[in-house]
C-alpha cells in the first residue's frame, strides 16, 4: 500500500485530512472508469489515529444527484466545503481548491501531528515542505499513483497508493451510492 516503507502510524497522533474531492473524482473517472470510494479513503486515512477533522472540498456544479453526493460524503464523517463552478465569458470554467485546501492546512497544523492530504495534485507541493519544514507535521499523500504529481510522491513523507488496491478504493461505474 505504501510505497515508502512502513507507514509511522501511532493511535496518539492527531490527524487531519483535506480530499481534493475533484481531483479523486477525476482520477477515477478517467484512469479507471470508476468512482472513488471516499468512505473506504478515510478509513485508511485515519488508520486508528485521533481525527480531529476530514474535510472534503467540492465544486457545486449543478449536475444530477450533487446535494445526494455531498450528504453521503457528510455521512461518512466528512466536514465538507464547497463553492461554486466559475464560468467565465466565452464558456470556460474554473473550479479548485487548491489556496483553500493549503490555508486550512496551515491554519490547523499547529494542532495536528500527521496531515493526509487525498489528491495528487503537483499544485501541492510547496504546501507539503511548508507543512514539513516550517510546521513539523508529518504528510502523508493518498492518490492514484498513476495521477499523481512525481515531485509530490518524492516530497511526502509517505505516498499511498489507492491503485494497489482497486477492489478497496474504486467503485464500477454501474454503483453510485458512495461514489
């Protein structure tokens, strides 16, 4: 599961994690044609350890089944934040959360020991030296490996691997509950 080794995984630790909910859902989509199972994420996130909180960042687009989703997510024990798609004149649009997921991050470190950060997202990268170094959090990053920034693999202190175990971490298509 781990590709660095063995994870430093202490029941006393406080723990903190921030889902790039976007990020997994498209990674899933279209790597495995899949829906994430952010239920079975969050437990091996949490791995026995004292949450303090799990944060899961959406993008309100207005599509079918949305507020269905977003309540399964607030069920599985997430916090969840969300804000709207920007469209832009001439059609584009624009949704992330990449500023909001790294001001959290910094603004609860001080009360956490390990951050999990879902996403794997290069955008982050600066976010988990800052976590590591100035903050001395330990960062734990869980992706699908093959969508996942090299640069942020090699800066956490741990990278899982939600691919070694499909079975676990993706959803067929054909299953919505909780996607």
């Amino acid at each position: 599961m781990s590709t660095k080794g063995t994870r430093n995984i202490y029941k006393e630790q406080r723990i903190g994690i921030f889902v790039d909910v976007q990020n997994m859902y498209y990674s899933a989509k279209y790597l495995h044609k899949a829906k994430a199972n952010f239920k079975a994420i969050l437990e091996e996130a949490i791995k026995g350890r004292q949450l303090i909180r799990a944060i899961a960042y959406v993008i309100k687009a207005d599509v079918k089944d949305e507020t269905n989703f977003f309540d399964v997510l607030k069920g599985f024990g997430y916090e969840i934040k969300s804000k709207d798609l920007q469209v832009f004149y001439g059609g584009a649009k624009k949704g992330d959360w990449d500023i909001g997921i790294a001001m959290d991050a910094i603004e609860l470190a001080p009360k956490l020991d390990v951050i999990v950060l879902v996403s794997g997202d290069g955008d982050f990268v600066q976010l988990v030296q800052h976590l590591k170094h100035a903050l001395g959090c330990y960062v734990e990053v869980m992706a699908f490996g093959k969508s996942s920034s090299q640069k942020l693999i090699e800066e956490a202190d741990d990278f899982i691997d939600l691919e070694s175990k499909p079975n676990r971490f993706l959803f067929s298509t054909g299953k919505s509950k909780s996607s």
